[in-house]
C-alpha cells in the first residue's frame, strides 16, 4: 500500500493557469444524464456551459458552445458578423476538414460565415455542415445567388481510451452551439469542443485538457486566438515547464519539457501501443485579426503563427495530430501604420500561446488513499452486478472472499479495468474504491443502481442491469 | 409568331445518347409533392428512382441514389465493400468538399468507405457528414479505434436560375440513399446528385443534364466512372459534336465545339450575366480500378484521367467551375501484366468520357405553337392569382384585355417571368401558356389551384393563395 | 523487299501544318558540327536558327533561342520588358523545375524576369538558372535588394533513343539564347528548346516534334501562347486528326486520335519498353496576356488553359510526362469590359491549341527502295570501319561476302543498328543505305571517313576511327 | 565617448556553443584577395575551410564545402553515396528552390544524389543545376535513361547591407565544392553555404551566424541535421536565451526570447526599414536518417522536425524567411523496433536544433574606444583617398581639420558610413577607425592602399584608387 501511495504522490498534478483572461468566472460543471443512450436521437444539446469564462471586446464575433454531457464531447461555433476572408494551414498528418480546398484559392473574396470546431472525430464533421445548413435554414442564408453560407471546420478525435463510449457531436448539437452563440465570451477549458480532449499522450502524460482563447488589443488593432488542445505534445508555458501530465514512474512533479525531448526514446516508455495506429491526436485552430490583409497575407499569418505553436505544445505537428489553422481577417481596420506581416504573425503567436495555455483546465485531484474505509461484505454484495456504460463497455462488478473484483465485459477494457481478468478495487472512500495506476481509476457506487466513473468533470456512468 | 416559331426551330433538342451501358431500362420519373414545403423537415425521400438504369457487374461497389422531387435535387452515394485507398485531384475553381485533405497525405492505407456527390452547393456537404455518421450510427463503423468511418465527397451548384426554391440534399435525403444502396446498378441521367443539373451555361446553352456512369472490364481489370455533370461547357461527344444546348439565335442545329469555341467571345454573345459571379458550375467525377495501386500511382490516375475530361467537356476546369476527381483502388487484383500507369490511365479516360455521354438525359421538347387554342376570359380570370414557389419565387397571374399575364413577386424571377413588368403569356395548349424565349418557359394550368412551370422531369409546382 | 517496301508504304508521313502565323519564312537547318564533341566545352552556341518563322507584334516580349546542333538540343528564352506577375500549374508526373514554390504563393507583386524552357531533362536546368545570373552578369538586376532577377523554367527529356550522345544545354548556351532575345519573332518546329523533341511515344508514333507558338489580338488584348511540345500523347487537330506519327504494321495513312485511344491497350502494341520507366516526356508550355490579373486570377487561368490541351495532345498529363504551365501577365491594359476568366480562358486555350499545331515540324521523308543501287566490294570495303558517336555509342561497320553490316558497340544500341547482333545494311541511294523497321535509320557513308545516321534536320554524325 | 561606450557595453557578445560535436578543431579563417573582383570570372574558389570541425561517423554522406572570400559567401553540398528517397517541406514565405515540385509527387523511388545549399538569393540557384551538370560531367550520372541525376536545393539571401558587393556562388564554386566532398566532415559556423548568415534581423540583432550540423546515433540508427541558418528570427537555446544579438539601446547583456517576443511590437524599435520588403532571410535545411521510410512517412517526419525549429529560431516561417526543409531515407537500416514516425520525428527534431545552437560563430569582439590614439595629420591624410569595394559601393575618406571622415559613394551605404553626409571616424587603435552604433563599424588602414571593413571573419576590402 505504502508503494502505491508514493508512486501516487510522485503523479504529476499541476495546474498553473496560463496568461489570466481580463475578466473570469467559473461555472459549475453541467450535470450529466446518468442513463447511457442508445441513440445519439436521446441526447440532449447542453449550451454555454462548462470552463472558465473569459469575456473580451470584439462585437464581429458570436461564439456558441455545446455538449453532449454524457459523452462527454462538444463543439464550438465561432461566427461573424459577415462574412470574411479566411486562409488554412494544415500541418498535421490526421487532418479532418470542411472546405479546405476553396480557402486555398487565395480568392480575394470575403466569404467565410463560421468556423466550427468539434470532436467526435471524422464523424463530427457533420457539426461543420450542421452549423452551414442551418444558416440556411434560419434564412440567414437563403442559397439564392451570392447569398450562400460557408462555414468551414475541423475535428479533433476524443474517443478511444478517454471515454466509454462513442458519442459524437452531431448535427442537433452543433445548430444548437450556433443558436447559443453569442458576442464576448470564450470558456476556457473543458467546454465546447474541448470539452474531453487530452495533452501529451506522446508522453504518456494522457492529461485532461480543453479549449483556450486569448485576446489582445493593440491600439485598434485586435486579435483572438482560440484553440482546441487535443494534442500528441505537452502544453508548454514560456519558462519550459510542462503545465499537466500523469507523470511516469519516477518522474519529478515538476516536469522541463526539454528533458523529455532529449531523453527519447527513453522518455516514451514503458510505452504506450495505440491499437491502429497514432493518428488520434489533433490541435485545431484559428487566429482572428481585424485589419485588412489580402489572401497571401492571410496565408502567411497563418503559416507563422501555426508553425510557432510547436513551441507550446512539443512535439506539434507530428503523424499523429491533424492540426489544422484557420486565420480570419474581419477587415475592419486598415493595417497599423508600420505594421509588416511578420510583426504581427510575432504578436499573434504570443495571443496563441496565451491561448494554449488557458487551455489547460483544473486537473482532477489524484486519489490518495490514507485510511482505508471498512467495507462490509453486504456492502460489496450491493455494488456486484452487471454495469453497462454503452454498447461498447461493460464491467462487471463481484464480491469474493471479502474483496471487490471488476472485470470489462464489452468490446473493449474500461480504463484501468482489464477485459482479460478481473482486479481488485482498492476501497478508498466509503463507497468509492480505486484502480491504481498512472492514470489511477475510482469506481464509485455511491448512487444507487449506478457506477460512476472518475466522478467530476469527465465522469462516465453505468446503470446496473 | 412565325419569327418566334422559326427561332424556335433552331434550338438544339439533340439527344444523342452516349455509348450505351450493356443492358438499360427507363423508369418513370418519380411524381413530386403538389405543394413546396416551407422547411427541409417536410420533405420526403424518393430513393433508386429516374434516369436509365445502367446495369454493371461489381460487387465490391454499392451505390444509392435519393431526391427531394420537389427540388429536384439528390444525392449519390458510392459504398466500397470495404476501405479501399483514395486519392483526389481538385482542379476547379469553386470546389465544395469534405476531407480531401487527408486524402493528400499519400498514405498507403485503405481508408476510404464511401464517396458521396451531392447537389444543394455548400449546404449539401451535409450529404457527405451524414452519410459517414449514419455508418457509425449502423454500426459498420463504431469509432472505436482504428473502426472510424471516412466518406469524402463533393457537390454540386443546383440552384439559382434552373429551379425556384433552394431545397438541399440534407441528413435524411442522404442517409435514405446510404440504405438503399445495392450492387450493380447505376442510373444515368436525371437521378441522383445529377437530378438537377445543367450543362453549356458558358455558351448559354443551359441544358438540362444529369450524371453518368459507365464500367469496363478487361479480362480482370475493371473500371467503373461516374461524374456528375453540371458543367461551364458542354458535353461533347468523340467527333466533336455539342450533345444538348438550348442553341443562340441562327445557331445551326448541330452544333461543333469546334466553331463554338474558336468563336469565342462572339459565341459567348449576347451573354449571360450570372449575379454573383460565374463559380456555380462543376462536374464531380469518380474513377474506380480494382487492380492494386500505390498512393502516388492512384494520385497520377486521378490527374491523367481528370485532365482528359477536357475533351468531352469544354471548357472544363474554368473559374466558374468545381470540378473535383476521385480515384479509388478495391486492391481486388495485381495489376495486369504489362499494364503501365499511363496505359490505365488512357483506358479508364474513355470510360470517363463514356460516363459523361451517358450524363445527358432526354431533352425537354421544345414547345411550338402550331395552332394557338382560344382561351375564353372566363378561363383566364380561374387562373388569375398568386401562386407560391417557395420563400423566393411567387407568382402573380392576371386577366387583363382578353389577355394573360404574369409578373414574379418574390425574391427573383421566376425563369422567363419577370419581376420588373407584367409578361403576356402565349396561349400554347387547352390551359397550358408559355413565355418565348432562348429557354422557353410553360405555365400549366390544368391543375385545379396549381401553377406547373415547365411540366416534366424538371417541372416546378406551385399552389395558389 | 515488296513487304518491307509495303510496309514503309503504310508509315504515316503527314504533315499538315497548323493554324499559320500571319508571316512566315523557313531558314536552313544550321549545319552541325562533323566531330562530335568529347565534353560540353567545345560546343558552340547557335543561336535563332531553324524552325519556320512567326512574326507577331508584342514589345514587351523578347524571345531568343539557341542550340548545340551536335545533340542537337537546345534552349529557349522568354524575357519579359520589365518583371511581371507570375503563376504556374503542374501536372505531369515527372516535372524538372526551377522556382514554383515561389510562384504558388500567390503574391500580388511582379517578380517574373524571365521564363526559360530547355532540353536537357534536369541537366537543362541549369538553363534556367544561367539566365537568371546572366541577368546579373549583365547588370540588368544588380542583386542589390529590390533589383533580384527572377528566372523560373521548366525542362523536357530529350535524351535516350532519340540521339546518340546525352548533349545537355548548359549554362553557355541559356545566356547565349538571353543574349539573342529580340521582339516579335518566335521559331514554330524544330528550334531551340524544341530543337530535338518527339510526340506520341504512347502509341509508338515517336514523330520528330519541335516547339510552337501563336498569338492572337482582340482589341487591346494580346494574349500569345508557346509550347515545347515532348508529349508522350499525339498531337491532335481540331478534326481529332494525328497530326505526325510513325504508324504501326496496317495502319491507315491517316490517323484518328478516337481510333488509338478506344483500342487500347491494342494501339499500344506490339509495345515499347523504355528502360527505366516512362517518366521521359514532358510538355512546358506559357501562356502570356497583356491584361491585369490578381495573382488567385492568373493562376485559374493557368489551370484552364493547361487543362484544355488535353484536347491537342492525347494522353496529356500522364505520369510519363512532366508537364508545367506557366502564366504571365503583362499587364499593360485592364481587362476588356466584360471579360470574365473563363472567358479568357476560353480563348486562350484555342492560342494554345494553334501553339500546339504549329509546334509540328515537316516530317522527314520516308526512304523508299525504289530500284537498289549496285554497291561494289570495294565501296563496302571502304565504308567498314569503327565509328563513334559519342562516349555511349559507337557503331562498328563490316563487310562480308557483298554485304554490309552494322552493330552497335557502345553502351547502347544506335537507332535500328542492335548491340548484340549485327545488321544487315540494304543499298537505298549511292553510299547510302538503311535498316528498315517502323523507324527506318538510314547511314550515311558519302561525306569520306564520316558516318551521318539519318541525314537532315535530326542527323547525328560520327568520325571513323 | 561614455555614453557610447556604455552602449557598447550593452551589446549582446555572448558565444555559447550548443551542444558540440563529438570532436572539433577549429582553422583560420581563409585570406581573401584584397583586389574586390570586377566580376565572377575572376575569383577563386577555396574549399573546406572555415568554421569549426564536426566529425560523425556515416560512409553513405560526403559533404563539401566552397566559398569565394571575398564575398564572402559560400556553398555546401551534401552528396549520398547512392540515389536517395528525399522529400520537402517549404514553410517560409520567400523560398528559392530547385526541383521540389518532383518531390512532392511521393514517388516510392530513390531519386535524389544530392542536397545543395548555397548563399547569393535566387543567383545561388545556379549551384544547385552545377552540381547535377558536374554529375554528369564526371560520369557518374550519364544521361543515359535512368542515369540521370537529381540535386536538389535552395539558397538564402545573403546581399544587402551584410556585405559591400553582390558576388554568388556560381557553377564554379559549387563544382568545387562537389569535387571536395568528403566523408565524415561537416563545419559548424561560418562556412559553406552558411559563410556570411546572419539571425535576428526581426529584432534588429543582426548577429553573424553560420551553418550547423548535428549527428546522433542510437543503436544502428543514425540521424543527421544540416542547417544554414540565416533567420529572420533569432536563435534560442533550450533555456530560453537568445545565443547572439547585438542588443539594443538599453537592452540586458543576456536576453530572453520570452521578453522580447511577448514586447512585440516595442522590441522591433526603433525599427528597421529594409528597402524593398522583408522577404530577405531564410533558413534551409535537412534531416537524414538511415531508416527505411515510405515518401509518406519521410513527408510526415520533414514536416515534423520543420516546425520543431520554432523553437529554436524565434520567429520562424515568417513572411521575411524563404524556409525549407528537406528529408532524406538513405534506407540502410530497417527501422528499429518499436520506432514510431512521431518517435523518429522527437528525437530528429533535437538533433536540428542542436544543429541550429551549432551554427552560431564566434560572435565578433565589440570595438571598445578605451585610451584613443593620437593619429597625425599626415598619417590622416595618407588614409584619405577614393576606396572601391565594388560596383556598387565606394567610400572617400577625407582629411579636415585633424579629423578623419568617410562617406560613401556608390549606388548605397557602406555600413554605417552614409551616402547623404560624411561620418566622423573615431580613432580606436593605430591605423584603425570605428563609426560607433548599434553595428559599429571598423575601417582599418594598416594595410598600404586598402581599407578593410570589420578586419576578420567577415571582412570586406577596398582598393583605394
């Protein structure tokens, strides 16, 4: 026991807030259904919830967030007030993508009316249309002629090992995101379509993450950055401090990443297998400036603020992230006397950094335990049966001998709950008991007819069959 | 009247149909819903209906067509028995497309499940979503792990001046095609994607077309097109001759690409003025090759092949068109002995073109007025009144001085109706007008409370207020 | 010798020229040098020689051309009166270049100095290159900051079986060419960069090609087109005509381009097999217009146009050519009132095809046996000898029994004379006597201690050892 | 004097070597002719020389080094012992390139000899084409079908204010440098193509820097990192710091990337203005590693390591640099168990970047006046007289008053002596003068009928008339 706490207490569990937004205020959590659906058709849209809020001046941007609680997974709709220039950069070898190809034509035509972040991976591409045939439908955008909505957008991957189940945003989620949006508010952390994301799985860290904005106004000059960290890398702050990871063995609490970097391969292992390949990961994100440039302009500032990011988040850009830019141009002011592209691709990529580092939400507490609690035999009778978090994860629950057994009976192994044998659950609180390991596990039965996975934020709950 | 009937004689009607498909048969054109419906939500799936069926042997490919009648419009979707490599080539100047930046990364992976072609411009890139979320929803594909979907597709521009609503291939139209894909059926001409479209608007031709399909084998090797032909240019056919176009004035009947083209700007008088600019056209095409091809060898296929359809099409790859290319490999055999990627690629070029001859539908008749019926005026004040299209296209019929006229009243106008001035309608048949012109237009009366506007394939229904 | 004689009877010899240019005059074939050369170093420059004249009126346009008659191979350059914007389009599968990166960047400022296209495959680079430093060499662009040439330029393969030494154009002859440049004349045929070219190797046509331009004026607007045309397809007219092919065993005298692509792969047979791979054909190709164009413009021009000539050259664009368009606009006047891009395009592309047409030298004349020269032993005597060619290929002349024998002794084979067996040479004139075949070379014995394979425009000349 | 000297003192002179090479010697800096050439013929080239001696271990990389002194400015040329697979990735917004677009075609053959890197801007082009000519030339590559070589290669710009001429690396130079390749050798710092770089003009540092190379092995796998560092921003050690700067007015002794990018735009004053636009800097490099590797995967890993020098070079990939970044397979080894792509790309990317902390040279020892020599009027006026650097820039140094001035007198300035006014010299030792300010620049006056700009590495000498 005494092992397993002080490799406990040796995880990492930082947090330390990046660049603080002006203004900020914490929501509570949103309260998921506890019954897992069936059917994407019984979930219900959750709006504007979730993260920390972070307000900024800049009325030619409306911003909408939605989830789906019981996945959890979301996406976030960034809208203008007309439609505008926009250029790409996809640097990542996993991209997911609406669109791209027309906004590499260098048209010097302002057309884009949104763009549309989701998870839920190739299949949360339906947010992006979502969000452009509902610009039609509320007749924003008739279709007639010129009068034709596009809204472009890109996935992040949130499935596989993060949840139980396979939930993606879908087309009711992202239109409610876009009916939400609204001037002023960005909601760092876990919300919108960062609300189940991960960083640094290259790794092994696998820590919860988000969805970061920054915002920066120089004279009349504005620019927003907005992020969702999905990423194969760490998030990095500016003194080279790695800002959340599950640490391995060993590992100091405070982690520099460049210790990590020059200690490859050492520093992947014992390793991490990613059945299919590494393609899982995904950075997606968009710089918004408010002068006049033209498309190879545009192209430029997204090129030299997508390529700065591998500074924050290390390694970037790899096989294993689909990390997309988008940059807009608003064009509401001419360009600063003096300005050169370069100046504000530098000034822009610091807000993005800024960013990246709000991204990084509370980190859950690690489950320490101290005095292990009684558990009595009719207790644990209690808590056995059949637990189904959704068609693809089961697990198992049985007493035997005075201890409490959990084995995954699905398609696949319930985080630490293996599918090839059963474990032992570390009693931990009273009704709550644990799975060690570096990503530790807690199961707790505390609701009747219930398992609560790593209740909080990113919890996953099962009825009892 | 003489005037007008001899200009009339000059428009091109020709159907000259394309190298035929093995066995074919024609379907009756699907009858559409009297009323427009207000919202997509109404609408009603038609699925596998109209064109001319074109039977091949290929079960790796299943392929599902569906249609709003009431647009008209649809969808097409190619299914692959199993993930087979892509590559794509985008050489227009308008594309609409979902994730051919993946596409582009030359992995030498099978990845592809589906590629989708849909109408409704950039709103119809919902067909695309929809029809990957509805193989997870199915279950063929659960994203879990490496079991991730992946359809890509493009669409086409079908709205504007050929129809008066801007009804969209949405979730339903394409999930409906999705199920009621089968094997070794294809319908050319007015189904599917192609059930709306036109082709030759460069030259003002304007005529209605469709998509096509068309599958060769050569001892093993097979190789199957398909394109959705909404092309600038026109259809052109092996000796150089223009397939469909309503003709300018003192056009000859049969029209030479030839003389069209070297005639240009002349031929392209008086001209076409298209509000919004010319990026409203595209052909969206597919090749398949069951032999096994490497990424880059796949990439070179789309090129050489796509680049050839600038001889069935002309001119083919404007600003004013989206054209987009698939290529898919089902890796079912080795490649043929001897056979070189220049060598498919000239053989799968004349399937292609095949394909595009096959696009073009039965022309609409061209109305004449042989003897004109009279019309009492007591029949023409029962069709005196407001007929409602859709929330852009009304239209105000009156009795005046023994004569009928129409003036459009909503957003635009409504073919040869105006909206600036009242037009006199040329009594035609028992209840049936028409407005003369380069596209004549016919006003249908004989269905008590409606307005049918060019009565066939294409018609446009509308209900008296 | 009836069936050889009906054999060569059966060799297509067309020459049909294309659209002709205003003015012409033919010059003489320059006369190449006896000894072929050991290194590049002793190579002299020709420059504006062959080829048949076209003379247009564009000041802006300075064109000169060079070549080294021993390969021969050659150069040519297009320098423009001050920098202009440029764009270029890739499309084959095995492109030589020089700057397009720079080009794709979409940029709205006029860089392009020069446009150079050369023989040599990626040897010839160096072409392009060499005009860019001889721009600074001569002081036109300092390298003080603003004042940097910008060459781009593009190479076509003309080594291999189509002469007997590999002859690069270097550094010497581009700046040569540069040094030739002069307004209003252009050399349609066998000149400078298309000094030794072939088209239709798809089909085994292998016809002697050369370089091509056309030019046309519509009110202010100029728009010129050049091509160096190394198709691996056929040149095609505008009646699907083959404009130049050595046919194969019972083809008709006159082709059509429908006949060979439909018969494939027969119309490939009996098959070539080039070692190495195909990648051996490139067309490069320009297109220039006089009005202003934004960068996102030009480049669809570029698209269109370059698109289109898979019309005048079928295949085109397969993975055996390399083929790169690049686009230039002068921009001396705005765009024509109502001029749209493609519309533009639509006219430029018919340049283009003219450029092509015109690209197509007079084909060498067949050599007929008609009644066999009696050739004394003595003669033959005189003729045997050891002859070389280049570093590769040297050919070893016997005489036994009255006869004549040829073979190769080289690193390859000579034309028709084979490397691991003798030939037998059949008498055709006095001192002149062939190998027959679908490309019958024909040796030259007249010009003492000399041996000219295939006099005339492309003869290759060795020295008796 | 205090005021400036206390200036002086504030200026960033901080040599920190990175990460070294297993074993290094450092050479003297080569003597440069004192006559500045009229023109390009009459130079001679020097080869490997300069810099500081990195040896590694790998048979299969000969690399050799040229550099005309008097430009300075240089070339290297990386040249493989066998045709390689190699793959690009251009990032930066100026780029210079020879052959890239072949490249990108993902063609799964080994096609590249060599990797050339080269100084004088888009003239420097010229090295790239000498070397594949020189392949040819000395028969290693015959032209012979597939014989046929293929280097590849960019340059960046090293003219300006950097140097008082506009010598290139020509085909002289480069065929120099290809003939002295050798195994197991590369020179860090100024030398090669990297003899006359400079980094941080984005912040007004404009510190000399170089070429850098870094080697690792692991097990059997071997990487290597070549980088010619001419960046716009500045180079970044694994601490934050900036390795070389000449600091601004007031700026610390020793600064941190973070404080000057997160000052944006305040630290880019008082602001440099370069005539003609930014786009004059450039970073070019390339990773080799002996793994095998698809072109996807060698794509993947370009990419990957590309954008991992953002943290080394702050700002990268802006408008102002031409980066690119080539790749190559040299496929001796298959990859090591267990090794991922994103794996291979962390521990590449670390080995860049020590190749980046290497290129930075001994920074140049500041001029601190501390007693000033008393100089008489007639040794001052045995200084005064014409002085000619090259075409483009003279200076005139004048005797008046016991004080000795300098204006230049050519197209532009020569350091910090203007062109508008003459520039008080201030005595700093015997014979040599400096023109205080944030650059100082020495004129020394030792040498009988010469002045030598900055005496040393990068020094520039005129003849005085």
């Amino acid at each position: 026991m005494m092992t397993m706490k002080s490799r406990l207490s040796l995880m990492a569990l930082t947090l330390t807030l990046g660049a603080l937004p002006a203004q900020s205020q914490t929501t509570t959590p949103p309260t998921a259904k506890l019954n897992p659906p069936d059917s994407q058709a019984d979930l219900k849209p959750v709006v504007n919830t979730g993260g920390t809020v972070m307000n900024f001046d800049w009325p030619m941007l409306k911003i909408g967030m939605a989830e789906y609680s019981e996945g959890p997974t979301g996406v976030t709709v960034i809208r203008f007030g007309r439609k505008v220039l926009g250029a790409v950069d996809v640097r990542g070898g996993g991209p997911g993508t609406v669109n791209t190809e027309f906004l590499d034509l260098y048209y010097n035509v302002p057309e884009v009316d949104s763009v549309v972040f989701s998870g839920g991976s190739w299949y949360g591409l339906e947010s992006v249309t979502a969000v452009n045939t509902a610009l039609k439908d509320e007749g924003a955008r008739t279709g007639n002629w010129d009068n034709i909505g596009l809204a472009v957008g890109s996935i992040i991957y949130d499935f596989g090992d993060r949840r139980l189940n396979e939930i993606y945003p879908d087309k009711k989620l992202a239109q409610a995101a876009l009916r939400a949006a609204q001037t002023g508010i960005f909601r760092n952390g876990s919300a919108g379509a960062g609300r189940n994301t991960r960083s640094g799985y290259y790794f092994g860290c696998n820590a919860p993450s988000g969805q970061g904005g920054a915002f920066k106004q120089l004279g009349d000059l504005k620019v927003a950055a907005f992020t969702v960290v999905n990423a194969f890398g760490v998030v990095v702050d500016r003194d080279g401090k790695v800002k959340a990871c599950y640490g391995g063995d060993g590992w100091p609490k405070e982690l520099e990443v460049k210790d990590l970097m020059q200690n490859l391969p050492d520093s992947q292992k014992p390793g991490w297998t990613v059945p299919g390949g590494p393609k899982r990961n995904t950075t997606i994100s968009l710089i918004v400036v408010n002068q006049k440039m033209d498309p190879s302009e545009l192209k430029r500032l997204a090129v030299q603020v997508h390529t700065s990011m591998a500074r924050g988040l290390q390694p970037y850009a790899t096989m294993g992230d689909g990390d997309v830019m988008y940059a807009i141009s608003t064009a509401e002011i001419d360009a600063p006397e003096g300005m050169t592209n370069p100046q504000l691709g530098g000034i822009a990529s610091e807000v993005m950094w800024d960013a990246i580092l709000n991204s990084v939400p509370e980190q859950p507490p690690l489950p320490v335990v101290t005095s292990a609690p009684q558990v009595t035999e009719k207790a644990m009778r209690a808590y056995a049966g059949d637990y189904r978090f959704s068609n693809i994860v089961s697990v198992k629950v049985t007493a035997e001998g005075g201890k409490l057994y959990a084995q995954a009976t699905g398609e696949r192994k319930a985080y630490n709950v293996p599918k090839d044998a059963k474990v032992e659950l570390i009693a931990y609180k009273d009704g709550v008991f644990m799975v060690p390991g570096r990503y530790p596990t807690v199961l707790d039965f505390t609701t009747k007819g219930k398992l609560v996975m790593n209740p909080g934020q990113w919890q996953q709950t099962a009825a009892k069959k």
